[in-house]
C-alpha cells in the first residue's frame, strides 16, 4: 500500500515493506548504488531511496532519474547511516511515470527568488520554501474551523456578488454579464444597469460583515472564512486584489466578549501551527526570518496587553521616541506608533480599543463620551496590526444618524436597520486578514508568496 | 453562565441554574404566569420558559415578548410537565433587549411562502425551515473538511479572478475595474483590456480544477472548497449564479481510486450529518420531503453500482419506459435516463463510467478505444446526478491533440501542458455542488433556500 512520506518519516520502522510515489528532489550517484530523495508534499522532508546497480535497467532507470521526475518506488525501510534521517528505502523496484528534462526543466537544485519562482507558479509548490508555506496555510485554515465549531460557531457562506459595499468605503471591482464593447447607456448617458444581469450595478464583496450580522441575529454565533476584494491599485508587498478574510460575528456580545474571543482565536491557531508544522516552522525560523518562533511564542504565551486610543496617545506623547507620523488625539495610528506599542512599551501583543469616531466606520458603537466608539485594534510585536474589531451599534437612533452623518443613504441600508428594529441585540465581531497572518507566521516578505495564485494589479496568470 | 439551548435540551438538569439569550418565538399568556418560547439559533426547539406574574413589572414586561423580541431570561431548570419537552426554565429575571413591533414584524406565526422569505432573507435565518437549512449547511461543510484533512489533503485556495477559462465552456462574468460608461477602446474598436486592473480580460471562476491540479502535482493530495460562477440566465430552482463547489484532486490516481474516494466522501457526509443535525433531518422528512431519510440510508448503506456508458445505454435501449429524450449511443444522458438507472435499474447509487469522448471534456483521459474516456457521473435515487469527476488525461501528446480539436488554443494552456512535460502523474478528481448536495439532502425544493443570499438574474439583495 502506497505511504505518505510524512507518516513514514515519524511511524516507519526498519523491516517495513513500503510503497511511495512522488517527485525526485536530488540524486547523487555512487560506484555501486545511487541516493534519491522523492518528495511527495506532505512534508518538509523528502524520504531517501537507496538504489542498487543490481537492478535490472539500472542505468537507464538512474538517467531518468532528475530532479522533478515523478516516481514509485517499493522497497524496505531500513536503518539509515546517514546522520539527519533515521531511516531509508531500500529500493526493490523503481517506476519512472513521468520524466523532467534536466535542460529545461525551471526547477534546478539552486536557489531561486521569489520573483521567479512567482512566474512559473505552476511549479513553485514543489520548493522547500514555498511547499512549506501551503501546509502552514492548510494548517492555519483548519485550525480557523476547528476553532470556531468546537464552540458552535456557524460557518455561514456570505455572497461574493454584492450590490452594496459594506463600509461605504473600499475601492470595488465591478461584476458585469454585459459585453464591454457595447456597454448600454440611458438617455441621459449613464450605463443602464438594469439591463445588466444582475439587473443593477454589482461588485465583488469587500466584506461579509453586514449579512454576518443578519446571521449572527438568528444563530447567536457564526463566523465567515471566504474570498474578499480590492481594487486598490496597490503594488506593494503586504496588498492583493483578492484575499480570504474570517470574520466572526457574536450577538449578545460586548466588546470585552470579542476580545476575549480574539485572543483566544490568536493563541489556538499559533498553538495548532506549531503542533501540526514543527518542521516548517523551524525551516522557516531558519531561513526566512529567525524571528517567527519568538513572535508565536510571544502570542501563545503572554496575557494580552490592552490600552486604550486615548491612553496610547499619552503614551507615544511621552515616548522619546522620533516617530515620522504626527501624534495627536484624532488621527489614526500608523504602523511606527502601533510597533512602538506592542514592541517597545508593552512587549506583547497589545489591544488598542476607543477610537475617535471620526477615524472609525459608521456601524461601530458610540460610547458614552459621544466621541469615541468601542473599536478595537490588535497589534503584536514584530507583525502590526492583525485584528480589527468593533462591538457594533445595536440602538436604531444612533445608527441611522451616524449613517446620515456620513452622507449615505438610509435606504441603501433598510435591511441592516431592521436588524435594529427588530429584536436588535448588543453584537460585536472582528476581521482578520487570512494571508496577511500567514505571512507573519512564516516570516515571507512578500504577501503573494503565501496565496497559490496571487492577484494584483497587472497580475492575474493561472 | 450563559449556556445555548441546544446544550440545555440535551444536557440540561432540574434544579441547574442557567442563563440564556435568545429570540422569543412564541408566547402564551394564562391567568397566574405566561410561557415564552426562547429560541437562540442552536437548535431547531427552543426552551420554554415560565414566567410568574409575581415578577417586578410582570405586565409591562409580557407585553414587550413579543415574537421576535430578544430576551436574556435567568431562572432554575424544572421539569416540565408539558408533552414532547423533558425541561423547562422557571425565570427569576426577564431583560428584553429590543422589542419587534407586532404591527410591523414580518415574522408571524403563519406559515410564509419560501418566495416571501426570500424577501426578508435578512430575517428569514430566523425560522423554523431555514433555521434547519443553515444548520445543515454548516454540518455539511464542516463534514466536508474532516473528511479530507483526515485523509490528509491540503485545502487549496484557487483564484476567484481567472483570466482563463477552465472547459472553454460555461459562460462567465467579466471582472473589471472600468468605469463602464467610457471603457477605452483601442484603434480598431477593441475594449483595450491591456488599461484594465489586471492588463487582460479577468473573468470570474467557473472551476478550480486546472489550479487543483497545479497543486495536486506538488502536494499529491488536495481539494478545493470555494466560491464559483455562471453568467447563465438561467432562471430554475436548481441553478444559481454563485455557488461553492467541492474539487479533489489525487495525484497517483486513476478512475478506480476517484470513484472508491467519491463513494467514500458521500457516505461520510450524510453519516455526519445524520448525527450532528438529527432533529434538523426529522424535520425536513416531515415537512418538506418524505424521502429524505430514505434517500440518506441509501446513500450510507448501499455499495454503489458501477456501469460503463456503453452498457447503461443497452440497459435503457432493453427498458420497456418510454422516455422523452432518445437514447442512442453518443448522445448524453438525460436526467430521466441516469434516474431509471439508479431508481429502477440499480435501486441504488449509480456510478456511470467512460462516456462518448466528444460530449466530454478536453482534459479526460482517453481510453485506448480512442472513443471514450475515463470519466464518471455519480447518480443517486431522488437526486439524480451529484458528483462528475474523470482522470485526467496525464500524456503530453494525446493531450495537445485533445485541446486543438477543440479549437482551443494551445498557449493558453502553457502551464497546464507543463504540468504533462515535467514529472507528469496519472491523476484525477471530481467536483460537486455545495448547495445541490444540501438541496438534496434537505429536501428543499428550491436551491435559493439553501444559500444564505442567493445570486440569480435579477437577484442580487442583501
């Protein structure tokens, strides 16, 4: 029976008659045997086959033998001398499914960039670095749901296709059936979406929130774990067009409830990665940034720090600190005065909750002072921010004039008012970017390098 | 503490003390107390609690609990003496949230048509049908996962935005960033998709299969679960235009694993959910379809029947029924063929195999008949067709043939052809829709009823 390579590597014991089937990572030719370590993707760690010249078409099975060739070898687990691994295969016989030719195949025993290796993105999951990054994911994505069911959370499908945009902010791609080169337009020059298929303007979501709220008022607890969008025109290493966010969303819940949810969402999932991916995780430590075990350390292990906007403002007031950015009650934080906090002051991850108004989205609960909502940001050490939260306005007075004040209109929002109307319950949620918290479990410098295939401006292959 | 009600009903003791949250459903007034039925999304029952007129402000307080008010109500679990409930909740203390205007609440206790509730899909989670449904959904997807993960498959994320076009069929939505009203066109009246967000014509996803099976060739094992589309205006109870499709795909792999793992997967999912929602199911073989249960022991407790196309169609060409459609060898199976295979032929869930070449798919894999390939279409009594898959055509050569005599064009298909040119794999897969699955285990009548926000031609709310 075939084995996984990752099973055989921690279960396998010498006697054992085994099959595997996988890529050749290396080869390395001796007098009277050959070395071939196949990599089947389940783990870091490739198995090392042993071939011997006794085989029958041992020198033409050897030649076919290059790195990325697909094969099945049968065989006996034995001992191995070789100090790193504690067992190889002993290779009875050897199949060849499928060749790759050492003159063009991309893949060679270098080191390749990342840039690189993003253009044959067909071929990348077969590196080290980037095959660990995609079982970090896995890893990280199952823990998401296993988190949030073991605690009977729902997990509810929000719509991808919207005709609203959520925070009545966010740059949005259009979703259109029409033919582009004959657009229809009304009389008065104005694109007819009536006539579209949706039968009005459509976009691609920038978040679930709201319809999480619609959920969230007949389940109590649901969570969304899905696709979003923006079309930022942004080329940096920390945006893409299309990303997955989770967004948990609890009635009868304050903001104290979601952050005690979130803090105990960090921890299980840095937790569950580190259970699951030890060996990714330590290559990662070692070759991508030697800071990543420290920072899943620090978030595991600490009581999270929590302040207060206005409180952190006098603390930065007070920091000697040269920061590039103004400090001043009313702007929003920047990413100099959030590390400043999580690193410098507190040394942990660091909760910073009641932000202006202002600064903050319209559904966000007005506090008492009239000035601040009870919004919360989480900042860590090394990372940033990683959650944004808020308990939401739950009294129907106050969000139809902060959605007024915002200069939006209250029929675009009927549904999410009759929420309010009726049985409106206090309810608080929170957003996690899904990739950006791959990126700073594994320490990649590049957000396109966690996502299989990345979406930005100009980009879109396979 | 407060405790959800579905934990109550199952767990709850006389003389415990509990708290809960919830949405009254309904509320019967009599001479010294009223019972108030609280239900909070958990559970398809709610708990009924007892309230005393010697409560502080007994009077003010019933009016207010109307249907669809929230209420926390804290008291002592007693036993109840009421028929079909083991306990009820004697309150000591009442706080209503927020009231539901019984004058204006849509919500009453009647029966609503699923065409109204689709009106109110904001409040419609909030009875006892849908209720059900999205409880369902949730077991199913969660099912859907264990599944895999404990067989040790990576969860893949392919691209929602898709500059190709996985069967070069199915129509598809347009991406775009334009302002629609002045698209740039170039010289010769060509939308100039070079300006656009992307740099080329973006579309919307119609499958990750070909994504899948990047990943499959380095991961061996993997599977897709996420959001796709068709611009189709098709206006039916078993078409959406957004939906989410399940795809696995297994390198080292041919037709005979694809179908074992299918199988596998089907009695898998309604095994779990018959154990996780059994009070949901009861219901819908109640109410909505007197099948279902049966359908679902089917399912889990018959090995499905295998038939070759060739032979299914001898078997209908021998049938005495009259069908609508011909049967002929070459032409595709209609609904009512594959439903007498597997209602009156087989009794059971068919698996049909290796069909006509030229009504499938240009990634099939040939047989050496050179007539057929090596595709399945999984068809259940009541259900009809639930699962398509095929292995995968893994020769370079058949497979270039295969794309250019479907006029497609071979660079298009760059990466796809190098996945056959370096270390190539016999692999294959299968896909099936998320909601027909639930809609078929449910009962439901409509597929708009088994998604949160349904998306079809002119329907686009919430």
């Amino acid at each position: 029976m075939t084995r996984r390579i990752a099973d055989l590597l921690r279960h396998g014991q010498p006697t054992e008659t085994v099959t595997i089937k996988g890529w050749v990572r290396t080869k390395r030719e001796q007098k009277e045997f050959s070395f071939v370590e196949v990599n089947d993707g389940s783990s870091m760690a490739g198995l090392q086959t042993v071939i011997n010249q006794d085989m029958p078409d041992y020198a033409a099975t050897i030649k076919r033998l290059s790195t990325g060739a697909s094969v099945e070898v049968s065989g006996t687990l034995v001992e191995s001398p070789a100090k790193g691994q504690r067992i190889e295969l002993k290779a009875d016989t050897v199949t060849v499914y499928g060749e790759a030719d050492a003159e063009t195949y991309p893949l060679q025993k270098k080191r390749h960039s990342f840039e690189f290796l993003r253009d044959i993105g067909h071929l990348r999951g077969r590196t080290n670095t980037l095959g660990a990054v995609f079982r970090v994911r896995n890893a990280v994505a199952t823990a998401i749901h296993q988190f949030f069911q073991e605690r009977g959370f729902l997990w509810v499908h929000t719509p991808i296709i919207s005709a609203s945009d959520c925070e009545g902010a966010g740059e949005m791609f259009t979703v259109t059936g029409f033919d582009l080169s004959k657009v229809p337009l009304t009389d008065d020059k104005q694109v007819d979406f009536s006539r579209d298929f949706f039968g009005k303007h459509a976009y691609l979501t920038v978040s679930g929130q709201l319809e999480a709220e619609i959920m969230a008022m007949a389940f109590s607890n649901v969570y969304t774990f899905g696709p979003t969008f923006r079309a930022e025109n942004s080329n940096t290493s920390r945006h893409l067009a299309e990303f997955w966010m989770v967004e948990p969303e609890m009635a009868f819940c304050d903001l104290d409830g979601d952050m005690e949810l979130a803090e105990a969402f960090l921890k299980y999932v840095f937790q569950f990665v580190m259970e699951t991916c030890p060996e990714d995780m330590e290559f990662f430590n070692q070759r991508i940034d030697d800071s990543i075990l420290a920072t899943a350390d620090n978030i595991i292990n600490n009581e999270f720090a929590r302040v207060t906007y206005t409180d952190a403002i006098a603390l930065l007031e007070k920091s000697s600190k040269p920061f590039e950015y103004p400090v001043e009650w009313g702007l929003d934080l920047q990413s100099e005065h959030e590390r400043y906090l999580a690193e410098d002051h507190f040394k942990k991850p660091t909760i910073i909750t009641d932000y202006p108004a202002k600064i903050k989205a319209f559904y966000m609960r007005m506090n008492d002072d009239g000035n601040t909502v009870r919004a919360m940001d989480i900042v860590a050490p090394k990372i940033g921010e990683i959650i944004g939260g808020s308990q939401r306005e739950e009294r129907l007075d106050v969000l139809e004039q902060r959605i007024t004040a915002q200069g939006l209109d209250l029929a675009d929002y009927w549904w999410y008012l009759d929420l309010r109307r009726y049985g409106t319950v206090p309810h608080a949620g929170f957003g996690l970017g899904f990739e950006r918290l791959v990126q700073f479990m594994t320490g990649m410098g590049n957000i396109r390098d966690v996502i299989p295939f990345p979406r930005a401006p100009q980009e879109v292959e396979f």
